[in-house]
C-alpha cells in the first residue's frame, strides 16, 4: 500500500524519512514516518524470520549468530530462532549492547575501537576471576542458592558473549556494527515496501538511535562507531544519538497531554528496559510548544528485566538439579524460557493467581519438585521472590531521583513508566505502594505503546527537535595540572622541583571545566589551557618532541576533590588525548633560558572539548585557531 503524500509529484528538497532506532539488550524496534505526513507513524515489522501483523512484531531479537567469523556471515534476529532446532547445542550471541561500556564485562578490551576480524583480547590473569571481579562491584555474586537480593548468577549471556567474542576476536563493537547493519537494510527494505520508489529515492533518510543515560563517554563513542561503520553515515548530519529517557518522555508526554500534566510540573521518567534502568526527572516550561528542562542529573543501574532471566534461571537450576537443565534438549530448553517469559515474566501482577505453569519438555514426573505432564508448577510467591530484588532496586533508584527532585523545592507530580520492562504490571503496583516521603501522591503513568515508546520517541525528536531545553552535566569534566606551590597550605608532601620554571609546584590540582548538575543549554564547549616547556635541542637540525598526551578526567561526586590525592579513588580517566603540534613552525614559540643556561620553548596550545548530544569531540587550538590535531583514545 502506498502512503498518501502531502501532494503529489516529486517531494521537495526539505523532505526526508525520519527513523527511530530503540537499540536495546534484548529486543531491537524501529519507528519511521516522513515528514511529509508526520503523523503516519509506522514500525517496522517485517524482520527476516519473523511474524507480522501483531505487537511481538514490532520488536526484534537483539541476537546475533556467525556462521562465519572470518567472513562475518550471520544470522541474526528472529533468524536465530532456528539455531535450537538443530542436533547441536547453540545459542546465539545476546546482551552484546551491555560489552560497550567498560565497567560490565571482563578479559576482553571491550573499550578498545578496533576493526573486525583481528579483535586482540587482553589476556588477564585468572580470566573468568577477572570477569567475576568486575560483575561483583555490580552486585552480581555466585552460589547456587536464591538470594533475596539482587545477586544473579555470575555467568550471564554476556559474559559468555564475551567468551565467544574473545574466541572468535571479534570485538563487541564489531558485533554492535553488524546488527545495526542489518536493522538498517531491514528498514530501509520496510520503508521501500511502503512508500513508492521515487518517494523513497529522493527523501533523505535521518537517523535517530537511542542510547542509555547511564553510558560513559567511551559507550557512546563506540555506539558512534559502530553506527557510522554500519553505514547509518555522518554523526549529526545522517543521525544523532538521544538518550533513551528523553526519547520515552517525548513520546509519552504526547501520548498524555493535556490530562495529567501541566506547565511547572516535574515529573520522573523511569525507562526500565532489558538491561539498564534509566531515570531523569523534567519539569515542564511550556506546553505549545512542548519544552521542558532537566531538573537533576539522571541516574540508573543495571537493573533490567533481563536479571529476572537470570533469577529464574537460578531457581529452576536449583528446583530441579542441574544435571536436569543441563540434560534437556536444546529446543525444549528454549521452549522452557520461552513459557517463563510469555506466560509468567510478562503476566505477572495481572491476575491473582496463585500458581503459573512452565513448559518442561520431556522432564520425567517428580511432584516433589512440582514437575508433572512435561509442566513445572512454580507458585506465585516463589515468582515474587524472583522479581521483588530487582524490583527493590529501581525503587530505591525512584525514590533518590523524588529526594533529589525535593532538594531543588519542587515536587514531583508525575512518575512515567516506558520501556519493555516498565509495562510489568507487578512493577507498576510496586511503585504505586512506595512510599516516597511526601504528602502528597504522586501519579504512576504507564502510557500505551510502553514497549515501542523508546522507538516512537526517538523518531519525534528527528520530526521536532528537542523538547529538552536544558540538560544537566552528569558528572563533573576537567583536567590535573600543577600549581606553584604556597607554603601554609597544607601540601608539603605532593611538592617537587620544576627545573624548567625552577620552582616548587604543587602536583594534580584538579580544574573542574564542566561540574556535575552544571545547567547545559544546548550543546556546550570550553577550552582548556595547556602549556609545556619543551628542552631546544643541543644538537642542531634536530627537531623537539611536538607530541603531547594528557588526561581528561572526571567525578560522579557533588563535591569533586581540588586535588586529585585527596579523593584519588573518585577520579576516573575518560580518555587519554594527544595532541600533535608538528606542523605548527617553531618560530612561533616563545623561548626563555633558565639560571643554568637551558633552553626551553614555552608552548601554549588549547583543547576545545564540546558536549553535543552528550557525545565528546574534541578540537586542538592555537592562538585561537584549530591547528594540528587531536586524538582521543577512550579507556
């Protein structure tokens, strides 16, 4: 079928496709409409193997399995399904989203931005102790027996994804690439089906993917990558990146106006997806147009429903024995999660059932372990104790995002819950009955659409623009530097000798450019002064070094330390940059001699560090004008 246009003919020059891409841990959508008539909203549905018609259509697999490393010959999406129908136990690559920032998984160098096929994974000592080391600063913790909190097991689908990738050398961000390479052709095919075929030869096609607020810096500039590398084009000509948050609250705030919300109301998005549960709090400035202001910084945590998964996982290991689990096939196996995901995971807090019933394939009767006629029968208090740790974590995540709202005086009216996770009934309930310190209610919105709200969000903001005025700086940005040393202070023991300024200086004094909470209208950029004495060689015709690397740092604190040796465990490395002065002539660098006849060339230069949709780019200047070149290399 074929859109009705705005007129007919050729579209103009100003026409184009927006697309939406909600990238997710577990399940991908997509969302377009053309400018042209906006309001034509369509997802896409057909994916490669799957079903169409119906709302599990909407959402792809974020799966991906090579049937050739070396060529990067895949399966991927719902083509992944096949895979457990053969003889063989295979399961597809998952969570891979979660590998692209730093802090979640273990040996391999999934910060590193390399190239597919010839991925070196760090070798470090002990391996799987490396990875349960950095999955335990995040709660994860191993043992057989079911917590009450919130310790899934300590192998997940992403650290065998890791595995996987270390053996095949490939990196995560390879992985990332090809699946969004393969969304993309998808799309595009979708919109080709839609549209005629000039409509969709001459509109331009732009862009919009989602990534969660809780990413570093490195995440994001990988995520970057990978979407170039997949062939979405030039960032910020061909596509932009926009948090998920504020993606759910454009579109939810359509969805609900004008009935619950009005202007100076603060209201919380909670976007609890399948891996990271993200939260910003937004009070609204005006409403024709739509504009609202981030009020506090967001906040989040790996809490998704994907660790109900792993919960579950947990509890039927430890009802049945593992040598059960591990002794069915893999199709019934498949069939198994398939049941505890559809019929219970997604059902429950919708009924007052007492009891649910998983598919066991060809798991002998034992009604000591509630298995009969190929069902297990897992009660609903046992469900709740699978659900209630992870539940208990995004609460608290609200009620720090509620108290850090009442800090600034003012009140939150509204929580919004999007996402795949946060249409969960039993998640809505529990939010209902927290209490939250106030006197008075606050509203628990669960708009329609919850699943694809990230997606249709997404495409509103390439339609409209940003409602979001003005952000806040989630951490605080800035550099270490010396400082000349002032007796009196207190810094005797960090003091040394610089032979160049002969002088005592003080080591590390950190300068905060950017400050956590930091109101930003739009995008923001400061330059950052850098200056070094550089030895003029003695031997003649030979040229200095011109090649400078330095640090940018940061700290989640509010009260970030003003030298780094006070608090050196809150500041973190971003992301090493090098600047290369080279082709800059040395006869424009001041030169001085020291007491003892050395000399020196005294070089000023500037970086101009720019945050742009929450991305880092970065520009060398001297005397005010970009010169040389810049590198940065992300941890």
């Amino acid at each position: 079928m074929v859109v009705h246009r705005r007129t007919p003919g050729i579209p103009n020059k100003n026409d184009r496709f927006v697309i939406g891409v909600d990238f997710g841990t577990t399940f991908t959508s997509v969302a377009f409409a053309h400018t042209a008539s906006p309001d034509e909203v369509k997802l896409v549905q057909t994916w490669p193997n799957g079903g169409t018609g119906n709302s599990s259509a909407n959402q792809v697999p974020t799966e991906v399995h090579y049937t050739n490393p070396v060529t990067r010959a895949r399966l991927w999406g719902c083509e992944t399904a096949s895979l457990s129908k053969g003889a063989s136990n295979l399961e597809p690559l998952k969570w891979f989203k979660l590998l692209l920032q730093e802090r979640t998984v273990g040996p391999i160098s999934i910060a590193s931005s390399v190239g597919a096929g010839n991925t070196r994974a760090s070798r470090a000592s002990g391996g799987n102790e490396n990875l349960e080391t950095r999955f335990g600063s995040l709660g994860f913790g191993s043992g057989s027996r079911l917590s009450t909190t919130f310790t899934p097991p300590t192998i997940t689908p992403a650290q065998n994804t890791a595995y996987k990738l270390q053996q095949l050398r490939i990196a995560p961000v390879t992985v990332v690439t090809d699946f969004l390479s393969s969304v993309r052709e998808t799309t595009i095919a979708s919109i080709e089906r839609t549209y005629d075929k000039q409509w969709v030869t001459e509109s331009k096609k732009e862009f919009v993917l989602t990534v969660p607020a809780i990413w570093s810096d490195s995440a994001r500039s990988l995520m970057v990558q990978a979407a170039r590398n997949a062939g979405f084009g030039v960032h910020r000509v061909d596509f932009n990146l926009i948090s998920e948050p504020e993606a759910a609250a454009a579109h939810t705030l359509r969805v609900i106006q004008p009935n619950h919300l009005n202007c100076g109301d603060t209201f919380i998005i909670c976007d609890a997806g399948g891996g990271t549960v993200d939260l910003i709090s937004y009070k609204i400035t005006n409403l024709d147009p739509l504009e609202i202001n981030e009020c506090v910084s967001g906040s989040g945590a790996m809490a998704g429903s994907v660790f109900l998964d792993e919960r579950f996982e947990e509890y039927i290991r430890k009802k049945l024995g593992n040598h059960v689990i591990d002794g069915m096939k893999p199709r019934s196996r498949k069939e198994m999660f398939r049941t505890w995901e559809e019929k219970v995971k997604f059902a429950f807090g919708n009924s007052k059932d007492t009891s649910y019933e998983i598919t066991t394939p060809g798991v002998p009767d034992d009604l000591s372990k509630n298995v009969e006629d190929g069902f297990h029968t897992i009660l609903a208090s046992e469900v709740q104790k699978i659900f209630d740790p992870v539940i208990d974590c995004i609460t608290a995540l609200v009620k720090q995002q509620v108290s850090e709202v009442r800090k600034n005086n003012d009140k939150v009216a509204a929580i919004l819950l999007v996402g795949g996770f946060g249409s969960s009934e039993y998640l809505l309930k529990r939010l209902q009955n927290t209490d939250y310190g106030t006197n008075s209610s606050i509203q628990i919105l669960q708009p329609t659409n919850a699943r694809t709200a990230i997606a249709r969000g997404a495409l509103l903001r390439g339609l409209d623009g940003s409602i979001v005025k003005e952000r806040r700086a989630r951490k605080n940005y800035g550099c270490s530097a010396t400082i000349a040393y002032v007796a009196g202070l207190g810094h005797e023991a960090h003091k040394y000798w610089d032979c160049s300024d002969e002088k005592y200086v003080v080591e590390d004094h950190m300068n905060w450019y950017i400050e956590r909470n930091q109101v930003i209208e739009g995008n923001v950029s400061t330059a950052i002064r850098f200056y070094r004495n550089v030895p003029v060689p003695l031997v003649a015709g030979h040229q200095p070094n011109l090649k400078f690397t330095d640090e940018l740092l940061a700290c989640d604190l509010d009260d970030a330390p003003d030298f780094r040796w006070k608090n050196p465990a809150s500041v973190y490395r971003i992301c090493t940059l090098t600047s290369n002065l080279h082709g800059i002539s040395l006869k424009r660098f001041r030169k001085h001699t020291n007491s003892l006849g050395l000399q020196y060339y005294h070089i000023e230069f500037q970086l101009q560090i720019s945050l742009v949709d929450e991305v880092l780019k970065f520009e060398l200047l001297f005397e005010g004008q970009s010169k040389g070149s810049v590198t940065a290399k992300f941890e």
